[in-house]
C-alpha cells in the first residue's frame, strides 16, 4: 500500500517512538565556551571594532597580569581585524613567547598580519622561524601566500624558492598545482619562455585540480600564439591518462577536445579505434545522446573487425536502456551474449538487460534472462548480485516461491553491507507471502533487533505487526532472543592524559575561549590525526566542527568512528550525540521555502543532508550547486518564477536562494507523481522522465518494491538514504510532525 505524507510521517513517527530506547547519558569532552560573550557577539555580527571595546572594557576589570590568554588572543586577533596590524604583532609575539602551546598558532597570525600590511621581508623572517619550528608539511598555504606575494612584487627569485619548497614537500594535491604554476608564474616572469611552457606542461600532466589544468592549457596556448607557434603534443599515453582522468572529473568538453588534439597530432597512430571508443564513453557520460548514437554506427562501420566492438556494443546498449527504446535493447543485448564477447561483459549485460526489462514491466522475461546470468555467474559477488535482483524480480511477479529461493541462496553466501540487510528483509517478505510466519518473523526480527535504524531496519519495523499474527507470543520472544546481539555500549569518551597534555589541544582550549571556533576545532583535527584512536578526542572534535558550522567534516568524522552506533542504540550515548549526525541548520530558510511551496520542510532536511551534508559552498563533479545540489540550467529554469532572474555560482550558494530553488523543484515532482514522494524523490536524483517509465509501469507496487526495483544502483542507494534520513528526523523531532517549530 502507499501512503502520502503526512499521514505517512505520522505513520513513522509513531512506529519508530518504540525503537528508540531511553539512554544513559555520558559526560563527554567538549571545548569550553567562550569567555567574552559579548565581545565575540559584536564580533559574529560584523562589528569588530565594537567587540575590540567590548573586550578592552572586559579585561579592565582584571588586575596586572591576571587577564586571561584566552582575552589576549582575542585582543590580538580583534587588532588584526580592524587593521591595527602592528600593535596586533606585538601581542601576537608576546604570546607565542609567553604560551608555548600558542607558538605555532600566534607565529602564524604574525605571517598573516605581515602580509596584509605589505612588509615581505618582515613576513619572510616569522614563516622561517615559524617552519623551523613547525615545519613545511603544516604550513604550505602560508609559504604559498608569501611566495604570491614575491611574485606581485615582482621578486620572482624569492617567490620561485618557496613554491619549489612546497613543491618538493607534495607532489600531488591543490598544495602542488599551486606551487607548479607559481614557479611558471616566476619563469615568465624572469622572460624564460622555454622554461616557463616546460612548468605549465607539467602541471597539465600532474593536474589535481581540474581548473589547473584549464588555467595551465590556456597560458600554453598564448605563449606559443605569440611565439607564432601550437602547443606541442602530448604523448598518446599521456592523452589517454588526461582524457579519461578529466572525463572522470564530469569535463568532458576538455576531455573532447584532447581526444581530437590527439587525432590531430597523431594522424598515423594505431590507436584510433581506442580513440573513438574513449570519445563515445565520454559523449555517453556527458548525455549527448544523439551524437554518441551516431558515433556508435560511425565505428562499426570503421572499424567492422575491431575487437573494442564489444566494448562500444555495451555502451550503445546502455545508452538505449537510458532512452528507453526497448527493440535497441533487446538486439543489443542478444548480440552480447554471443560467441565472441568475454565472460564479465556477457555477464554485465546480462544484469543491465534483466534489470532493464523488469523496470519496465517485463518482468517475466527479466527472469528467465536473470536465470541464464546466474547459471554462467562466476563467483561469490556476481552470485550475490544476481540473486539479489531476481528475487526482488520474483516478488514483483507473484512468483513467491522462487523469490524464496533465490533469496534463501543470497542468505547462505553471506551478502554484507545493503545487500545483507536487503536479503533478509526480502526474505522476509518472500517467506510471509509462502504462509512461513515463523521463517518471516526471524528474517524480520533480525533487522529490527540489530539494525533498526538502517533503511531495511525501519521497513522491518513496519511489517513487523503483521508478521507476529497468529505466531505465540512466547515463540516471538524466543526468536527474538535468538537474532539479538549483545547489548551495544557507547565507548568511553573521556580524553586520554596524552591528548590533555598536547600543546594543540592545549591551543584549542584557548581559541574556544577566545570565540575562535573554527581554529579551535582545526586545532581537534590536527591533533586527532596522531591520536586517531581517542574516541573522546574524536567526539570533541565532531562538536568543535559542528560548533563551528562546519557539519560536512563533523558527519564525516561520525561516519570514520561512530557508524556502528546509528545502526541501533547503545546504552551511555552522549546526549547530543543524535542531533550532531542529525543536525538541523538552515531551519528557518527550509521552513520558509518549503511553506512556499506547501511541501514536507522535514523532506527538504533529509534531502539536503544527502545532496551536501549542509555544505552551502559544495559543488560536484558536475556542477550543480550549493546545499540542494542544484545545476545551473536547472535553476535557469526555476529562478525566473521565483523573481530571481540571472544566478550566478554565489547567488546558488546562498543558502535562501538554493532552498527555494530545490523547493519549487520538488513541489513540480511531487505533482508530476500525483503527491508520492518516493517517485519524486528518485526523479530528483535520475530526472523524471527516466522515473516517469519505471513509474508507469510500477505504479500499483508498494514503495519499498518500487525502490528496489529501480535499475541504477545509484539512484536506488540515493532513494533508500533520503527516506533513511526522513524517517530519522521523525524519529528525533516530533514536535515537527505535529507541526510546531523545531
């Protein structure tokens, strides 16, 4: 059965009230508040010369040397900002004389304050006492900032010997692009042209960031147009490299545009069927539908014996699933399965054919072609797999039995991760519809027992009633006992003595204090990489990054140490430890926007939690913007009826701006599919016309069916963590379902 919300959120939060137990709370480490709240008040507001008097008034009432460190570097930051640079460095320096823990950070603030003020020479002597003390390795975007400014200065000596000291510290990363084309910077600027092409080409071919590699290829190309020249070739193993690492990165004209480069300076090359092959997966990425069709036949009539014909076969046949035209599917797919074509791609498209036809409500035929993967599987994962999606197929056509089968099989190959969980939930169902209650009521117990609050958990939950019918009580009681895993406790988290004692949380403690927030959990983070163990360090630190607005890396960290803990609950769980894996910001902006468009404002949460992790700044691989994820063309199309017209990148990442684009957006999903969100939230991830198929044809089945019988693993996982995250939110505010304010 479906359920719209908010009936349907009601439904949850009321089954869900029961999984969530009472805990006892832990007294866990956090950094102190700050001490001068006023102060840091003004501050966050914007009137930094006000906190400065705030301050001053503050530490007034304190007598000769009882005033706090905590006050002095906010004093000394406070000058920094206002632009009393010097008398900020005399306090700076004090500090780093007077707080050893304080040294690295106060050696830093001096560099900086340097800079600003234009004295290089006096900025280059605190960055060598500071790398003598602190190293390379932890200050290469100060050295990096000095040596741009040797540049703009017009000292390329200077400037070139600091990029290469960074540059011999990191080969790789923004750190070494940066440091790669500043030392061309200082070549060109020296008039050595030769050598200034030569570092421009190797940061080309070392590129971390793609925008190096655009800015890198753009000032070759000037240098030798005004030398009357072309840019040399590269390599072909060398295009071969950059073209699949930029398709890889979602560029796929740069990526175009070498392959043709490519072509061009390789008129006799061998590899020209490779070449093609590479421009057709590109146009398949890029969603250049037409042109890549076209360059499909181009290659089998080019290339009739190419033994890559199978590999463009492959992509043509999953570009025709993309668009739905089932007759190319077909032709396509028999064509791989004969004579001729390796095993994994006979059995790639097997499972791309199978899963295609049961999208579309050919379920039958999607068997019988999942039964002949199956038989020539090699492998446990490619079994697992199969079975996977046949049973959840054979449920989809009545064929209870048979999806018993298959998913009693996945059961004794012992699936992990989702797919362990979706075999027993589905084995669940499969064993209820055969009349085996008690077969049923073990597979579903097992979920809720041990993992409620995972996807397949909650769904157990809600099947459960119905499951324990005509089942004695104490037989459920006995089966329970059964799946049940030990009692989870929360590990301790208290601090070990070696963190307390290291100068840098030392130093943390302090920038808390000073309402320096997001230094203070910087602070945590360095400080966590040598103790990567200390669960109570790393707890800290989750609340020092959330503290300071920084929820991507704190969800980050909740995930590399805490996961195990948001499956089910433990007892001795910190009290906020929920609402910091759950947290809520951007409420107001989620709540005027939803109200706008009279939708589910908890949805927009849960969604945005998945897009962004609450990061207003994020943009993809591919573009899209901002907390929502949303693209460009999209909010081109979207913003005009909203009153805002022309949105540039900083406009979509305001976090007002991009709420109300994803929430109009939404609202047209939910009434493309008559109010359901799981349909509409699928098509915010897949598009809604790829959906639109799969819902015409699945539009009877109940939600969790429809979910799983999606064809993209990547759209399913994404379907699955959205409702995840809803039925959390539920879970944790109901005072939201009843419509309060959170």
């Amino acid at each position: 059965m479906r359920i719209k919300v908010p009936i349907y959120r009601l439904l949850v939060a009321l089954l869900l009230s029961a999984v969530f137990c009472s805990f006892t709370f832990a007294d866990d480490a956090r950094l102190p508040d700050p001490l001068f709240s006023k102060a840091k008040d003004l501050w966050e507001r914007g009137k930094p010369a006000d906190a400065l008097k705030s301050l001053e008034e503050s530490l007034s009432a304190f007598g000769d040397g009882k005033v706090p460190v905590s006050g002095r570097v906010m004093k000394a930051a406070l000058l920094t900002e206002v632009g009393r640079h010097e008398e900020s460095e005399v306090h700076w320096l004090e500090l780093a004389q007077a707080e050893a823990a304080l040294k690295v950070y106060a050696l830093r603030a001096v560099v900086i304050s340097r800079l600003q003020r234009g004295t290089l020479e006096e900025a280059v002597s605190a960055l060598e006492s500071l790398i003598s003390l602190d190293g390379i390795r932890n200050n290469r975007d100060l050295a990096l900032d000095v040596a741009d400014a040797f540049v703009n200065s017009e000292n390329y000596a200077r400037g070139a010997a600091l990029f290469q000291k960074v540059l011999n510290s990191r080969s790789r990363g923004s750190y070494a692009d940066h440091a790669r084309t500043g030392l061309a910077d200082c070549a060109e600027g020296a008039g050595d042209v030769g050598k200034t092409i030569a570092l421009l080409r190797s940061a080309q071919l070392n590129h971390s960031l793609v925008s190096t590699f655009a800015t890198a290829r753009e000032r070759e190309k000037q240098l030798a147009e005004a030398a009357g020249d072309k840019p040399k070739p590269f390599t072909e193993d060398q295009y071969l490299s950059l073209v699949r690492k930029l398709r890889n990165a979602s560029r796929f004209d740069m990526s175009l545009e070498l392959l043709r480069d490519w072509q061009d300076f390789h008129p006799n090359t061998d590899r020209r069927e490779r070449i093609e092959l590479e421009a057709i997966e590109t146009l398949y990425r890029k969603r250049a539908n037409d042109e890549c069709l076209a360059r499909c036949r181009a290659f089998y009539d080019a290339f009739p014996d190419s033994a890559l014909r199978s590999d463009v076969r492959y992509l043509e046949l999953r570009l025709h699933v993309r668009l739905g035209g089932t007759g190319q599917v077909k032709a396509i797919a028999a064509a791989l399965r004969s004579s001729g074509v390796s095993h994994s791609m006979q059995h790639n498209a097997g499972v791309v054919f199978a899963s295609y036809l049961v999208s579309i409500g050919e379920v039958e035929s999607g068997l019988d072609v999942y039964r002949e993967v199956y038989r020539a599987a090699e492998g446990r994962n490619a079994k697992r797999e199969v079975l996977w999606r046949a049973g959840v197929a054979a449920l989809r056509a009545g064929q209870n039995s048979r999806a018993a089968t298959n998913l009693r099989a996945l059961v004794s190959l012992g699936p992990n991760g989702d797919m362990g969980y979706a075999a027993y939930y589905w084995l669940a169902v499969a064993e209820s519809k055969l009349g085996n209650r008690e077969a049923a009521l073990k597979a579903a117990l097992r979920l809720v027992e041990r993992y409620p609050y995972h996807y397949y958990g909650v769904r157990a939950k809600l099947i459960l009633p119905s499951l324990a019918e005509e089942v004695p009580e104490p037989k459920v009681e006995s089966l329970r006992r059964s799946v049940s895993l030990k009692p989870l406790s929360f590990p301790d988290t208290a601090l070990s003595k070696s963190a307390q004692r290291n100068s840098l949380y030392k130093a943390a403690v302090i920038l808390a204090e000073a309402g320096l927030r997001e230094h203070a959990a910087r602070m945590l983070l360095s400080l966590l990489s040598r103790f990567s163990s200390d669960d109570g360090l790393a707890l800290c630190t989750i609340r020092a990054l959330a503290d300071a607005g920084d929820h991507r890396a704190s969800l980050g960290l909740i995930a590399t140490h805490f996961s195990r803990y948001l499956l089910r609950p433990a007892s001795g769980t910190p009290s906020d430890f929920w609402s910091l894996a759950f947290p809520r910001p951007y409420w107001k902006e989620i709540r005027y926007a939803a109200a706008a468009q009279n939708i589910d404002p908890v949805l927009m949460l849960a969604l945005m939690r998945q897009e962004s992790r609450f990061d207003a700044a994020a943009i993809s691989s591919v573009g899209a913007v901002g907390l929502f994820q949303i693209m460009p063309y999209t909010a081109d199309q979207l913003a005009p009826k909203l009153g805002l017209p022309g949105l540039g990148e900083s406009e979509l990442k305001e976090p007002q701006v991009n709420a109300l684009l994803a929430a109009q957006l939404l609202a047209f999903l939910m009434r493309e599919f008559d109010g359901f969100y799981v349909p509409a939230i699928a098509a915010y991830n897949a598009g809604e016309d790829r959906v639109g198929a799969w819902w015409l044809t699945g539009r009877g089945l109940p939600d969790d069916l429809f979910i799983d019988s999606i064809p993209y693993q990547q759209t399913r996982h994404f379907v699955r963590q959205v409702l995840t995250n809803y039925f959390t939110y539920n879970r944790l505010y109901p005072v939201i379902v009843a419509g309060e304010e959170g």
